[in-house]
C-alpha cells in the first residue's frame, strides 16, 4: 500500500495508484474552483472536512446496501478506494430548485419538486459539463439504457438515504452531483465525493437565504463564513454518524 504514483490530479483530488493494482488512493485537497474553474481559491481546511465527510455517508450507505468504492480511510484527508472505470457522465439529483435548474427553467429558487429529478451532464471540462437530453446521451454512446435505468434507479435510492440522514443532521438535502463507475469485476459502485463541494445544504433553523447555505455556495456567491459552514456540516455529520453507530 506504499508504492504510489500520480494517476490523475484534478480540480478537488489527486488520485494516486498503489501496489495493489485494483486500489487507488484518493487524497482531497483544499483547493476550490467554481463555474467549471473560472473561479478559483482554497478552503482551508476542506480536504480533511470533505474526505471525513464522504468517509462517513460511504460507509453509511454502503450498510444500506449500496456499493461504493470507498474501502479505508488512511488520514484525515486520504481515503483508500477501489479503482473504477468512471462513467463519463455527472448524475444529479434534485429535490428543491436552485442554480442551474432555476437559470434553465425560471423556476423560483426554492421550488419544492413533486418529485426528485435525476439529470445526467456530461463530465467533459472542455465542454463546460453541458446538459444532456438521452438521445444525445445515446448518440455519444455514454451510456445504455439499461445503464440508464439502472443509474437512475441507484440515484433515487442514494437520494431517499442521504435526505433522511441530512434531515436528522437539521439539513436539507436540495440537491447533489454523484459519479459512478464499474469496478473490476463488472459492479457499478458509486465513486468520487459525497461533501459540500457536491450537495446543496441548507440549514433547516434557517430561512434566510443566504445564511441557511452550508455547502460551496458560500464560496461561489462569496457569502463568507466558507469555513465555517464546511466545519459545521462536518460537526453534524459526525454527530449523526456517531448515533447511528449505536444501533
Ligand atoms: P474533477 O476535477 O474532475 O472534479 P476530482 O479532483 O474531483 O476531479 O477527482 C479526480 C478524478 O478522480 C475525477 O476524474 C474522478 O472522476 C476520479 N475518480 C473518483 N473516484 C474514482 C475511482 N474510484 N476510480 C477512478 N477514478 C476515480
Ligand atoms: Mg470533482
């Protein structure tokens, strides 16, 4: 588990091979970027928050049931996972209307959907992470619809596991981005980060709307307090881990 060489850094991780060639070792960084890396900056303290975090809801959906890659955490900021052929495609989940869905739509900021949307973008940097319709999906061969199917299904599940938990952390769920890939032996597991670089969190005590955001938006919309939101997810999410392993 010592032996490593750089695979791939990207905008939130560095991905690292080791010894074992089914392993990867994911080490999370504080930079942060927005609007496809326009934006860029640093979150001190966001490497550890972000892996803690994702370490915490692997594990717990992995006790629902869900595969995902996550195997060891080793430090605060590095996790050990199995290596997965990463599907080309960035699968969200939306609950409540907000960024993008409003710009697109119109629709408030807010909206409570009737129910969740699933939407798949495509996970190319160069093109800006654009909207697919599933014809364009299927004419780039991204995916088939049995692929398709299945992703949206896993989606709607991982949605139902991660809103009940955020709600007992007095957290809403709005929306999130998920990535998912094919182990070696043929299993879609769900990879990357769950953390607030990827979710929408808004606390419930809250209704004004710039101070109930608790995710990357503070750093997008420069709200301030980055810090401070990032560490308070993280406090309740360990509190609510922590619960959970009683029972
Ligand atoms: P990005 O800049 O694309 O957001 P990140 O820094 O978040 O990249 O992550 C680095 C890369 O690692 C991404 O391309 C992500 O898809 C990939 N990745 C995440 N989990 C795994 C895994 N289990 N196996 C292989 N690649 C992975
Ligand atoms: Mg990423």
């Amino acid at each position: 588990m010592v032996a490593r060489s750089l695979l791939y850094e990207g905008k939130a991780k560095i991905v690292y091979t080791t010894t074992e060639p089914e392993i990867l070792l994911a080490h999370f960084k504080d930079d942060a970027t927005a609007f496809n890396a326009q934006k860029r900056g640093s979150i001190v303290g966001k490497g550890e928050i972000n892996c803690t975090i994702s370490t915490v809801l692997f594990q717990y959906l992995e006790k629902q049931g869900i595969p995902t890659h996550w195997l060891e955490s080793i430090s605060a900021n590095q996790m050990r996972v199995r290596r997965l052929q990463i599907l080309p495609l960035e699968v969200v989940v939306r609950n409540i209307a907000a960024g993008s869905l409003c710009q697109q739509t119109g629709l408030p900021l807010g909206t409570v959907l009737k129910q969740p949307l699933v939407e798949f973008y495509y996970k190319n940097d160069s093109l800006g992470d654009p909207l697919l319709t599933s014809d364009r999906l299927f004419l780039l061969e991204l995916a088939t619809p049995e692929q398709v199917n299945q992703l949206q299904q896993m989606a709607r599940q991982i949605n139902r596991y991660l809103s009940e938990f955020f709600q007992r952390c007095d957290m809403t769920l709005v929306d999130f981005k998920l990535e998912f890939g094919y182990d070696a032996q043929g299993q879609l597991r769900l990879g990357d980060e769950i953390s607030p670089d990827t979710c929408r969190l808004w606390d419930v005590a809250e209704t004004d709307p710039n101070r109930r955001v608790m995710d990357k938006d503070r750093f997008r919309r420069d709200l301030g307090n980055v810090e401070t939101a990032y560490q308070e997810v993280l406090r309740r999410v360990l509190a609510q881990g922590n619960e959970g392993d009683g029972n």
